[in-house]
C-alpha cells in the first residue's frame, strides 16, 4: 500500500521537521497549515510546500460531516478544532482514493477518532524525546524511538534512524 504522511499541527509545533522526510508522500490540512502560527515554523512548513516536499489538501466538506458523527459518539467533538476534523477527514479520503494515510499527531482525541475510524496515527514528542535517556535507535525527521537494534529505517516515515549512545 502506498504510505502517506498526514502533518497535525502538533506534529510540527513538537518538532516533526517535513524536509528530513524525502521518501514518503506528506500532507497537511490548510486548517492545520493555518493553525502554525510561530514564525519559524511556519516559514519552516511554508519552504516545504514550496519545494514540494508538502502538500496542502482540504478535505471533503460530507467527509468532515462524518468525521463529527464518529466524534460526537466517541465524545472527543468538543476536543477537535476544525483543523483536527480536517486531518481526520483527509485521511478518510486517502483511504478512499487507495493510500495507506498515517496522520502524525500527539493530539488524544485526533488519536482516538482515528483508532475509531481505523486510520493509523504516530505519536511524535520530538520535545519529550530530548528529555529521555534510554533509548538507542530514533528517527531524526518524525522523532519515533526504537529499541530494536536490527532496522535502518523509520516505520513510520522512512528516513535512515539515528544512533543515540547510551548515557
Ligand atoms: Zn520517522
């Protein structure tokens, strides 16, 4: 199946940086997009886009519809901001037209509108990684950590993982 990468704000806001990714398709809402707000990030997802390492969607208006439906059952609607329907909706779409979406968010409520509705999502904390000891192998583009010693690249995004010596 053909992976693409699906950008939360959060994602970027935590440190997911879109240029170290140049193996996997990647996406944004324009909710999402419009929802960076900081200058350096927002130059940082702009340059992205303008060198087609990016793209920015807007997903259909009955997809967000049911996206709501799901999430007024699940009880997370009033936690999602329209950005975040928007990047759930948009991998419904992905999923539609034949791609194998992984949104990239560190959002509770994208996560668990998206376990419900069956897309796959990854955690990033590229922040909260700094901070940790123990641990090996990690991804230098969407932050992911791994104990396993025997993979070359990230799971989730491709990119060649990175060494970390053991304090
Ligand atoms: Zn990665």
């Amino acid at each position: 199946m053909k992976r693409v990468l699906i950008l939360d704000s959060s994602a970027i806001m935590n440190g997911y940086n879109p240029l170290l990714v140049t193996n996997c398709r990647q996406i944004i809402s324009v909710d999402a997009l419009n929802e960076i707000l900081k200058d350096d990030e927002k130059a940082l997802v702009e340059y992205a886009i303008e060198i087609d390492r990016l793209e920015k969607a807007t997903p259909k208006p009955e997809t967000i519809m049911k996206v709501e439906e799901v999430a007024r059952k699940t009880n997370d609607r009033k936690y999602l901001s329209n950005s975040d329907l928007s990047i759930l909706a948009l991998a419904l779409d992905l999923i539609e037209e034949g791609w194998n979406p992984v949104i990239l968010t560190d959002d509770f409520s994208i996560q668990n509108v998206a376990k419900v509705l069956g897309i796959e999502y990854a955690p990033i904390a590229t922040r909260g990684i700094r901070k940790v000891i123990n641990w090996k192998l990690y991804c230098p583009a969407c932050g992911r950590r791994y104990e396993d010693e025997d993979i070359s690249e990230c799971n989730v995004c491709g990119t060649k993982l990175k060494r970390k010596p053991r304090p």
